[in-house]
C-alpha cells in the first residue's frame, strides 16, 4: 500500500488524494493525533464498513479534540449516517477494517452497548421513542443502569416543553419536541462524544431555530459532538470542524468556516 500525501485544499483545509485498502481512490492519509498541540480525544483510523457485501464506509480517518463541534457532510449516499453507526458500533454496517479510539480506550474492541456505557451517545435520525411511555418514563428509562449523566430536572431546564409534557405518551409529541426527548434522553447518559444524525429533519424552520439554539448550549457546555445534517449551513455555523464525504470517504477536513467561504468546495460535494 503506498501512503497518500494530502493536498492543500483552496482555502486551506485537507483535501486528501489516491490509494488505498480496497484498491480504489483512497481517504488520503491518516489523522494527525495533535492538532493545535492538544491531543486527540476521538481518533477512527481507515475504517471501513459494510452492509452485508455492499462496501459503504470506505476507509475514513479523521480526529476530534475534546469539546470540539465536527460536521461530517456530503451528499445523500455519502455514508455520513453509516460512519456514525459504525462509531456507535451497531451491528449495521459491520467494521471489517480499522481502529476507533475514544479517550484513549478502543471502541473497535467493543459491542455497542459496551460503547454506550463508555460514554457514546447516539441520537439516531428516527428518533426511537418508546412507545406507551411517557416523556418521564422515557428519560427514566435511559437511566436504568448506570453510568448516569445529567438529571431530569437539568433536562427539563434545558427542554422547558418536555417538563409541560412529561406525562404525555412521548409517541405522541410534535415532531421537534420528539427531537428534544431523543437529545434529552442521550444526555441522560454520562456522554463522552454526542452523534446526532439529522437533528433538524423534517422540522418546520421555527422549530429547527429552536433545536439550534439547544445545541448551541451543548456546545458551551463543551461537549464534544458530531453532527451529521443535510441542512449544511445550519451545521456549519455551529461546528467548529468540517469532515466531508464522498462515496465512503474523506475528500475534505478543516475549519466549518474554510467551507463556508469556498463556495466551489460547497458546489462539488454539497450541491449547495
């Protein structure tokens, strides 16, 4: 295999080159684990993954500071959503290839639930609200076993209309107050690296305002969160990093604002 060196992108980020594992265009070389003198809290190292034969998550790299905000974007098929999977270690896609990291202990080794207790926090797309409980019995649940993370009552500080509606069936919520349960009952958990897989779809704008302004809190708190989202410049302007993909792998890596200033990086892998 011969190692990649990445080119500089227009604007200065990492754009990465040719080579690799499955003999096709590569993701380029594999993450520095200093950046900014401070070490890496998250490290993937060229993974790759599959559903069933189907070859989707294709050697992907990158790292994360602790407290940092990373957007992973691409276009739809990108495998944005299967490389946050792979991270939660599920079982769909499977991680044939490669190493995850997180605080030093490697989520490679682990069963999902392993890495839920080590402190990821998947906040999946559809949201996976249990039906016949309440909001209450539903952050209650999260809680369990430990480790525990934040209490209710701090929830309910956080998401004012989950504490009016705690008990209410959570099935039964809007969509966006939907949102800030399946968020709510994560943070519940003692989290160590927040994913949230399109937070803001199928929201109407004033409740996407909303949800933006919950996580802007997040990010004070600084906790350290991936988020994927189709909605690329609402996820730009709160991450502090940018990852995109492209067909299963990295094309580009640098700051959210790097990409919001260079529109033909934005045409090309954003449509946007």
């Amino acid at each position: 295999m011969t190692d990649t060196q990445p080119l500089e992108a227009p604007e200065g980020g990492t754009l990465l080159g040719d080579d690799q594992f499955s003999g096709r265009r590569a993701p380029g070389i594999k993450p520095v684990v200093t950046r900014g003198g401070q070490p890496a809290f998250f490290s993937a190292w060229d993974i790759h993954a599959y559903y069933g034969e189907s070859y989707i998550v294709q050697g992907v790299s990158f790292d994360i500071r602790e407290g940092e905000i990373i957007a992973l974007l691409g276009r739809n098929g990108a495998g944005k959503t299967s490389t946050l999977r792979a991270i939660a270690r599920v079982d769909d896609p499977a991680l044939r290839h490669g190493e995850i990291w997180l605080d030093h202990k490697p989520l490679h080794e682990m069963k999902a639930h392993e890495a839920s207790r080590f402190g990821i926090g998947l906040v999946p797309e559809d949201r996976r609200i249990i039906q016949g409980l309440t909001v209450e019995e539903n952050l209650k649940l999260a809680q369990i076993a430990p480790p525990h993370g934040w209490t209710i009552e701090r929830i309910y500080d956080l998401f004012p209309r989950l504490g009016e509606r705690r008990k209410q069936e959570g099935t039964t919520l809007s969509g966006g107050e939907q949102q800030m349960l399946a968020i709510g009952r994560t943070l519940a958990r003692d989290v160590k690296l927040l994913l949230l897989d399109e937070p803001y779809e199928g929201l109407a704008p004033v409740i996407v305002q909303e949800i933006e302004r919950t996580l802007e809190q997040i990010k004070e708190l600084g906790m350290t969160t991936v988020i994927v989202e189709q909605n690329a410049i609402a996820a730009l302007h709160l991450a502090d990093r940018a990852i995109i993909l492209d067909m299963g792998q990295v094309v580009f890596d640098g700051t959210a604002q790097e990409v919001l200033d260079n529109e033909d990086l934005r045409h090309e892998y954003l449509a946007i």
